[in-house]
C-alpha cells in the first residue's frame, strides 16, 4: 500500500493513520510530526518550519518537498507508506509524484476525509499534545489516564499554538485556498477515494478499508 490521507485538519488523518499502520504495516509519515521533532533538535530548517506553522502558514515547498524525498530514500518505505499532511498543495503533489517516478512506484489510493468546518474547530480546540514524544490526546473523546500527564511517556500535555481555535481558523482558510485543488488533481488521476470523517473514528476506519478492498 502507498496511500495519501487528505482531508481538514482535525478531521481524524493522524488517527485513521495509526490504525492502517498497524493493519498494513507500513510507516505513517506525518510532515507535521517531522517538523516537530527538528524543533527539539533547533536545527536551523527546524527554525525555519517552526516560524511558519506557529503562525498558522505553511512550510514552503522546497522545504517540505526536501523533508519527503530525503524520508522516501529511507529503508523502510520500500514496501509501502501512507502520508498524512502532504501534500498540502498541486505543487507538492507535482514534485511527489516526480520523486515516485525516480523510485519506480506508484500510488496505491488518495483517502479524502471529509467533515465540515464547525466540526473541525469543535475537534482541535479540544486537542492536547505531548510536548516529549508527540502522542495526541482530546478533552472529550480522548483522555489521558491522569489528567495532564501522557499515558505513553508520562511527559507533560500542552495546547499547542496552531490548535487554538484563531490558528486553526487561519489553517482552514488555507486548506480551501491551497490544499482542496489536490482532490481535483488526484480525481483526475482515477486515485480518489472520498470518505465521511464526521462520524466515529471506527465508521471512518470501516469506510477506507472497504474503499482500499475495492481498490485492489
């Protein structure tokens, strides 16, 4: 499987991500999760990524597009991957599909997750994070065990920055503007799977594997 989750933020990708992990065994690639942990690094491309997305913008392509060919020439992704976040625009998906070509692969399916942007904002306000190894909790439908503290690490649960409800907002905008061309790019492309991401994380999961089973 080579998979491309689309869809809002907040709409479940990470989620539905770590499920089809475990059921395909392949790695979930997340930009967003890369640029995190090169801000504990304070690399200088850290930096950069960081003084983006605390304003709620996104990383510039060639950063980015970087980032995905130097993670693709690893070990790992020889027998599949599944990204979640990228691509964010139709020049992102140009320049991936350039890298896969080089490679000599091809995507398997690109999953849009689809939910309304009211629900959206209702999902991240609620969101917390932990600041040491990354894992994502909710104030309604995901609780840690002690209120606070990571169930994982036991490291401290933040509100990040781009989950407040003024960024998530800017990130939404942004989504309609620059990311919603990629459905039509991939629609073209006969490799678009629409999915309902409104309701429960299992009906969602239920929903992209029949889609997947459909696919082969």
């Amino acid at each position: 499987m080579r998979l491309i989750l689309l869809g809002p933020p907040g709409v479940g990708k990470g989620t539905e991500a770590e499920i089809l992990k475990k059921h395909y065994r392949i790695p979930h690639i997340s930009t967003g999760n890369i640029f995190r942990e090169l801000f504990h690094q304070e690399t200088e491309i850290g930096k950069i990524a960081r003084s983006y997305i605390e304003k709620g913008h996104l990383v510039p392509d060639d950063i980015t597009n970087e980032i995905v060919r130097e993670r693709l020439s690893q070990d790992d992704v020889k027998n599949g991957f599944m990204f979640d976040g990228y691509p964010r625009n139709v020049a992102q998906a140009k320049a991936l599909d350039q890298t896969l070509e080089a490679l000599g692969v091809k995507l398997t399916a690109v999953i849009d997750i689809e939910a309304n942007d009211e629900l959206i904002l209702g999902r991240i306000s609620g969101r917390r994070v932990c600041e040491s190894c990354g894992a994502v909790y909710h104030t309604e439908n995901k609780t840690p065990k002690v209120d606070g503290i990571c169930d994982v690490c036991g490291g401290k649960l933040i509100h990040r920055e781009d989950d407040k409800p003024e960024t998530v907002q800017k990130r939404l905008t942004i989504y309609h503007n620059q990311t919603e061309p990629v459905i039509n790019y991939y629609e073209k492309q006969g490799l678009l799977v629409k999915i309902d991401g409104s309701t429960s994380i299992e009906h969602t999961n239920k929903q992209i594997l029949k889609a997947l089973g459909e696919q082969k």
